[in-house]
C-alpha cells in the first residue's frame, strides 16, 4: 500500500492531504492556518507611516505651489513656464533650433525686466 503526502504550505496556514495510490482516496487531509503574527502587526504600522508621510508631502508640495501662485505676478509665471517650453523645444526640434532659441531668449529676457521692475517697487 503506497500513499503519496500533499503539502500545501501558505504565509498563514499549512494543508495537507494524504492519498492512498490504490484506491485513489483521501486518508486523511486537514489545514492549519496560523493566527496574525506581530510581524504583520508592525508591517501595517509601517504603511501607515508611509501613507502618512505621502500625505504630508503631497500637502507641503501643494502649499509650496499655491504659495508661487499668490506670491508671484502672474504674467511672471506665464513668462517662467514660456521659456521652459522654448528651451525644451529647442532640444526636442533641433532642425529649427534658432527659432525656438530665439523665442527663449526674448522671453527669459522679458521675465527678468519684469521680474526687476517688480524688485524696485
């Protein structure tokens, strides 16, 4: 008479089943499964640490935004955004690079008029 062990092994619980190979039916089967360890206790305090934490700096990030918004001239803004675009365009499109070049330029050149008249007020 032969029996062949099946072992079913899980982070939280063990099963079994022994089968008798002539027949074909189950001696015997069962599971076990493990009450919450202290382990798993200390990984859910950690993600709520860390869910904590994206939290916190999603609203610091948000608070740093609005602060340029309020703080800052708006046509400043506009102009500080114009210029990235340009220069990214000027790398991205490099066939017509002097155009967009040239479009950087006058408009970093007009955020920093800008930006110096707002300073001597």
């Amino acid at each position: 008479m032969s029996r062949i062990l099946g072992l079913d092994l899980g982070t939280n619980s063990i099963g079994w089943a022994i089968i008798d190979t002539n027949t074909d039916k189950f001696i015997d089967l069962g599971v076990k499964v493990f009450p919450k360890s202290l382990n798993n206790e200390r990984q859910i305090s950690r993600q709520e640490r860390r869910k904590e934490n994206r939290l916190n700096q999603r609203t610091l990030s948000s608070k740093r935004f609005d602060f340029l918004l309020t703080r800052t001239n708006p046509i400043v803004a506009i102009l500080c955004l114009g210029s990235f675009l340009t220069a990214l365009l000027t790398l991205l499109n490099f066939s017509n690079w002097q155009f967009w070049f040239n479009s950087f330029l006058t408009i970093l050149l007009a955020t920093l008029t800008l930006l110096h008249s707002d300073n001597k007020k």
